[in-house]
C-alpha cells in the first residue's frame, strides 16, 4: 500500500485521522507499530490538517517543549467508535497505546499541510 | 478587568479546566468541584463560541457545540461519578445533589432526564456499594 500524498489525498475520510510528531517520534513509531500511551494511558490523534508551524499552538496550547512536534504527520484508518473525544473539538483520544499494521497507514512522512 | 479574547489562549484556559476538574489525578477535592471553577468554565467556553461566532467560523463553532454533548464525554463522566460518589451519601438534600451534580456538569450541555438518571444512577451505586463505581 503506498503511503505517499496522492494516496492520502484519495483517501480521505471520516474515518482518517492524524498523529502529529517530530522525525524521531515518527521513526519509533513507524518501527514499533505502535503509538505509544502518555503518562495519562492515551493515545491522540486529531483530523485538522495543520501546518508543522501552527501545530504548537492548535494541537499542543503553545507549550514550547512541544516545538517541532507537528513537524511529521502519520495519518491512520481509525474505525471512529474506537476513539473518544478530548478536551477540545479537534482531539480525538485512544485509551491506552494504539498499535497498528501498515495496512492501517494511509501517509506518513515531513508535515504535506505546510 | 482582565479578560481574554485570543481563541487559543481560551482554549489553553479550556484546556486547564478539563485537567483540573475532570482528568487530572491527585487533584484537591475542593478545587475539583469547585461552584467557581464551573462557572468560570462556563464562561471560557461561551468565550470561545462566542470568538469563532463573531470571525463567521460556522463549522468550528459547531464542533464546538457537538464537543459540549454530555453524550460525547466517556472520559469525563466516569470521573465526575467517582469524584461525586466520594461524599453522596453526605449530601442532605435531593437539592444539594442536584447542586452539586449540576456544578460538576458544567459546561457540558445536558437535560433533566440526563439530570435525574444521572443522580439516580449514583444513588443506586452507593446503595449497592462503592465497589460499583469504576473508571
């Protein structure tokens, strides 16, 4: 399955939703098969198509240590029933790590929203 | 006076309160239910409706307004039950329970069905034992 923009593109949906890291963040993830559970035991996902510049401020409230985050995007099939909403509209929660196939993976790579 | 109008610093303070009074572990039992706080909370998300219905953003005020559903909120009413159940049976009135009940939901947008199902619900949990109130 190719996970290049046209593919993406071609892709979207209600069921398309978005992780947005760093490039480190993306190879572990990419090679772990997993997006792994903070602290709190969740995952996050959003479906707003940011820009890696305005990530910080959208997706994390401005935190400075969060700088470079939206910087690489993986964009996952997610049956919706299986995420819960979050503290605002554009994020979406998974309980507990999200693992995933590569069928599951519709794009990743640098941030293609600018 | 302070006040706030930038729509992201709104929805950091937004962002604040859910921690605080919902999701945040070890947090004071007076500052999680706080009347002030649900006030307050209150005003920050009519705040920031009220910033994206001025710019004309229809769709992200609707979101909005679909987030604020009691019925979206799994994570959140789990907490609020096990917060509430740690002093009901103290509470001495149907209206004190309404009270408090009412000050933890908000902002979220409920009715009195939600009102009445939800107090009974917890009545019924403390009758039959704390053991029933799981995340």
């Amino acid at each position: 399955m190719p996970h290049n923009l046209n593919y993406l593109a071609d892709s979207l949906g209600d069921d398309v939703f978005f992780h947005y890291t760093d490039e480190a963040g993306h190879a572990a993830i990419m090679n772990g098969g997993v997006v792994k559970a903070n602290s709190k035991g969740v995952s996050y996902f959003t479906q707003d198509m940011v820009s890696a510049g305005d990530a910080n401020n959208v997706l994390f409230a401005g935190n400075p240590a969060y700088a470079g985050r939206g910087s690489y995007v993986i964009a996952f099939r997610i049956s919706p029933d299986r995420l819960m909403a979050g503290v605002q509209p554009n994020e979406l929660v998974h309980g507990g790590s999200f693992r995933f196939s590569l069928d599951d993976v519709i794009f990743h790579g640098e941030n293609p929203f600018g | 006076m302070f006040t706030v109008t930038d729509y992201q610093e709104l929805v950091a303070l937004n962002r604040a309160l859910m921690e605080v009074r919902y999701l945040a572990d070890n947090v004071d039992d007076a500052t999680r239910g706080s009347s002030f706080l649900s006030i307050l909370h209150v005003r920050v998300v009519d705040a920031i409706k009220a910033t994206l219905s001025e710019s004309g953003n229809a769709g992200q005020l609707s979101d909005w307004e679909k987030w604020q559903l009691l019925e979206n909120r799994e994570r959140e009413l789990p907490r609020i039950m096990k917060y509430l159940a740690t002093f009901w049976p103290g509470l001495p009135s149907e209206e004190g329970k309404r009270s408090v009940m009412i000050s933890m939901l908000r902002p979220f947008i409920f009715t009195d069905d939600d009102l009445q199902r939800l107090i009974s619900q917890l009545d019924e949990m403390m009758a039959n034992g704390p053991s029933d109130i799981d995340e």
